[in-house]
C-alpha cells in the first residue's frame, strides 16, 4: 500500500490527512459532498452556525451509513425508503427550529 499526504477542506478548514493511494478519489468525494451538503443545509434553512450545520450533516450521514448496513447490501429500496424519511425528518425538525 502506497500512502500519501492530502489535505481536505470542510467547511472553509483545511485538514490533513494520510491515506492510501487508492482512496484519494473516494476522500475527495466524500469532502466534496460534505461541503455540498453543508451548503445545502445553509441555503434551504438559513443556518448560520457551522457547527449545526457540519452535525446535521453527520447525522443524515451517520443515518444513511446505519439503515444500509441494517438492512443488507441486497436491499436498496427499502434502504433507500428509509433514508428518504429520515431525510424528511430532518428538514422538518430544521424548518421548526
């Protein structure tokens, strides 16, 4: 294994990392769509705190991560169901905030 030296940004800070070669592309990602839903969450809500808006982001992924590993890799559409509400969830909790 080949590991290199990278560094990410999230939400606006730079964070060094050391990973193996062949993640590099899938960590880019992942940061990429961490700031992409960062942003979401600014827009469609006006959250003006980071920090609510980074935990947000760590709970609908954290969510995702669960209901796919609960519900088994054969199982997408009720994977996909279950993210849909807890999505929907979220949103509605954020427009009562």
């Amino acid at each position: 294994m080949n590991s290199i030296k990278i560094k990410i940004n999230i939400a606006g800070r730079q964070y060094p990392l050391t990973i193996n070669a062949e993640e590099e592309e899938a960590v880019r990602n992942a940061g990429k769509e961490i700031n992409k839903l960062i942003q979401e969450f600014e827009d469609r809500y006006a959250v003006t705190d980071k920090q609510d808006a980074i935990s947000m982001v760590a709970l609908q992924m954290a969510s995702k991560l669960n209901i796919v590993k609960s519900q088994g890799e054969g199982n997408s559409t009720i994977a996909n169901e279950k993210i849909l509400e807890l999505t929907e969830f979220i949103e509605r909790e954020l427009e009562n905030k």
